[in-house]
C-alpha cells in the first residue's frame, strides 16, 4: 500500500515521503500513526493422484488465469482457516490441510502494488461438490507436470515450482520447471 494523502482518522494531510512510500505516517492532528503491512492471504494446493487442482479467475488481476484457491485473511482469522475457506468458497470442496505450511511467500497484489504475504498448504479433498463459484469462473485438475500456461501472480509459479519439486518430478521425471514469460509457467525435459 502506497502513502495515505489524507488521515483516515481526521481527514488531515499527512505527510508523505516519495522516496519512502510504505513507511509509517503519522497525523500531527489526531496523532494516529498508520503502518503499510502488507496485506495477509492463504491458499491451499489441493492434490489428487499427482493433479492439482486450480481455478480460473473471473476478477481481476489476472482474470482469466488459472491461481491457486486463496484468497485475503478475514480479521483475526488463522492462515488455516482460510485456505479452508477458500477453497470451500472457490471449488465447493472441503478439504484437509497438512500442517506445517508447505510455502510462505511475499508479493504484490493489482495495480496499486500492495504487498502481500501469502501462505499456501497442501491439502486433500474430503468433502464437498466440486464447483466453480465465489470469485473462480472455472476450476480444473491439471497433472503435475502439464500445468496451464496462464498462471495468475509472480509468486504462483515458485510455488507451483516448489510443489512439483517436493512430489519429486523433478528428480524422478528428469522435468525442469521455468517461467518463460509473466503468466506462463511450463516444464521441459532436460
């Protein structure tokens, strides 16, 4: 999140650095002082048989692209709790989630560049009627190791790139994932 002009406390102007767009503000009216964190969100890979499961984007940023289910924290709700919640919300699966998480990622969401902090969890299907809904217009299980080229967020394709790696495709498959272009994530054989 980039500097407040005005305190959303007091409607005073605050005082910005440019060189320093997420450090603190504070108001010399109401003495309120405001911190740019970045922003908490949790998703879960959900598995079945070497296939994960994705879903498409019907919002933007990068409607139309395949993403992780996930989404924003709720306040004073866990990571867990989320990546249940939405994965529920987004594929109408009720799924169980490894502990610990399995990735904990930095990025930044839309066009105004707020910085997110994003943990993923590997997950199993335990309930549920699958279903696109919520913010996901399509939801697919894609193998491993043929994952879509249209892959939402930079840091989505080190995830995903850390997934195959774990499951051993790398290694076992002689497979090489890279990031050829933004949105495009693809495997190649060495």
């Amino acid at each position: 999140m980039s500097a407040f002009t005005y305190c959303p406390g007091c409607a005073a102007r605050l005082p910005s650095d440019p060189a320093q767009p997420h450090a603190a503000q504070s108001c010399a009216s109401c003495g309120t002082t405001f911190y740019h964190n970045a922003k908490p969100a949790a998703g879960a890979l959900i598995l079945r048989n070497r296939q994960l499961l994705l879903a498409q984007r019907a919002i933007e940023p990068f409607r139309g692209y395949w993403d992780i289910p996930g989404g924003f924290l709720e306040p004073g709700e866990h990571p867990a709790a989320t990546a249940r919640r939405e994965a529920l919300e987004e594929t109408g699966l009720v799924v169980e989630l490894e502990e610990p998480p399995f990735e904990i990622v930095l990025d930044q969401y839309g066009d105004a560049g707020d910085h997110t902090l994003n943990v993923y969890y590997v997950a199993r299907v335990v309930a549920g009627d699958e279903r696109a809904a919520d913010d996901a217009c399509a939801v697919q299980w894609f193998p491993l190791d043929a994952l879509p080229e249209r892959i939402a967020f930079d840091h989505t394709h080190d995830v995903l790139r850390a997934l195959i790696a774990s499951r051993g495709l790398m290694a076992t498959e002689g497979r090489r994932v890279h990031r050829s272009d933004p949105g495009k994530l693809s495997t190649s054989h060495s």
